[in-house]
C-alpha cells in the first residue's frame, strides 16, 4: 500500500537526519571553540528543527492513515513510535535547548559545551525512536 510505504519513507528521512546529526554534526560542532560551538548549534537546531518535526508529523500522519486503511496495527505502532519524538523533545531535551538557545554565543562556558554533550545524547533518544519506527514500517510492509 502507498501510504504504508510514504510512512516508511518519512520515517527513514527522520532517522537518516537524526544519525547523521549523532554520527557527523554533534562530533564535528564539539571540535570548535566555545563560542562558535554554540553559535554552530544554534544555526543547526533551527534549520533541523523544522525539516525534523515536519517529518514526524508526515510519517505519523501516514502512518496512522495506512493503519485504518488496512487496520493493520503494526502501522499504529509505528506511528505512534514515531510521533513519540514530539513528547519526547518537549518535556525530556527541550530544557536543555532553551537553555542553550538562551545563551548568546558571546557568553558560551565550559558548561555550554556540557550542556551541548548533553543535548547530543538526548538527541540519539530522538535516533532510537525513529530507527524503531522505520524498523516497524518495514516490518509492516511484509
């Protein structure tokens, strides 16, 4: 079914963006001084932002429309796995970025570049959610 696979789709953009993030971005960015490590994240957390929540929202959205059409409940799970990135940004990693969108590049510390290696692991949070949800897309596709 189409729609299964749109979902599968979106789901494996989302976690294709959210490794390269964990695997390229993160080690890259915390090779830089303080200042322009924060600077550098800042400028990545609006642009992913926006491609990464437009994609949850897609894949779910798919997701949950292949599975009414075939009532095939592994496509639920898979939406429902994927759409947990919402929450889970919300009220897990969101402190830490606001807490680094609140700091001027001009003011970033020793504990800035803590907080980013923080944030890069909660990030893989969002990682492991979306390589689940793929894994259950594909799966629902057999």
């Amino acid at each position: 079914m189409l729609i299964g696979q749109l979902a599968l789709a979106a789901a494996a953009v989302f976690t294709g963006a959210a490794i390269y993030i964990n695997i390229a971005e993160q080690p890259a960015r915390l090779r830089l001084d303080d200042r322009s490590l924060l600077a550098e994240w800042q400028r990545a957390y609006k642009r992913g932002y926006a491609m990464q929540a437009s994609l949850v929202v897609v894949g779910g959205i798919f997701g949950l429309v292949a599975c009414f059409s075939d009532l095939d409940w592994r496509r639920l799970l898979g939406a429902l796995v994927l759409l947990a990135n919402w929450p889970y940004t919300i009220f897990v990693i969101m402190p830490t970025n606001r807490r680094l969108m609140d700091t001027s590049p001009e003011a970033a510390t020793a504990e800035t570049r803590r907080l980013v290696r923080q944030w890069g692991i909660l990030h893989a949070g969002r990682s492991g959610l979306g390589l689940a949800a793929t894994a259950i897309f594909l799966w629902a596709q057999q």
